[in-house]
C-alpha cells in the first residue's frame, strides 16, 4: 500500500534543509542538502507509519502563507 504526504521544507540558520510532515505529528528531519533530505524524510515518514499508524484524515494541501506579527 502506498502513502503520498505533503512535506514542509525550510532552510536554518546554519544552512541546514529542515522537512516537516503536518499530517504525522512529530515527524520531521533535516540535512545539509536537498537530495539527502528527501531519502531521510522518507525513512522518518516510514519510521512514523510504524510506529503512529496512518493519519485519520487526509487534509488537502492548499498552501503556505508568510504572516508577521509584532510581538
């Protein structure tokens, strides 16, 4: 059975590529190039199914939006 997801991906401070997954709680992982990030978050999303099962609901992804707050 297959499981497509949609990952978050974002860069630090330090240069490090970060990948989320929204629909697993908790699942994420990060490394200095894009190709690495991709074969890790693939492992951490497998890791995750093991352990957590599959998501209760599929969400559509819509989209990211940029928000500033003055805090």
């Amino acid at each position: 059975m297959t499981h497509q997801f949609d990952v978050v991906v974002e860069k630090d401070s330090e240069g490090y590529f970060v990948a989320t997954v929204p629909a697993l709680p908790g699942c994420h992982t990060q490394a200095k190039s894009l190709d690495e990030l991709m074969s890790r978050i693939r492992e951490a999303i497998e890791l995750c199914l093991e352990v957590q099962g599959s998501p209760a609901e599929a969400l559509d992804f819509i989209g990211v939006q940029r928000v500033t707050v003055g805090a």
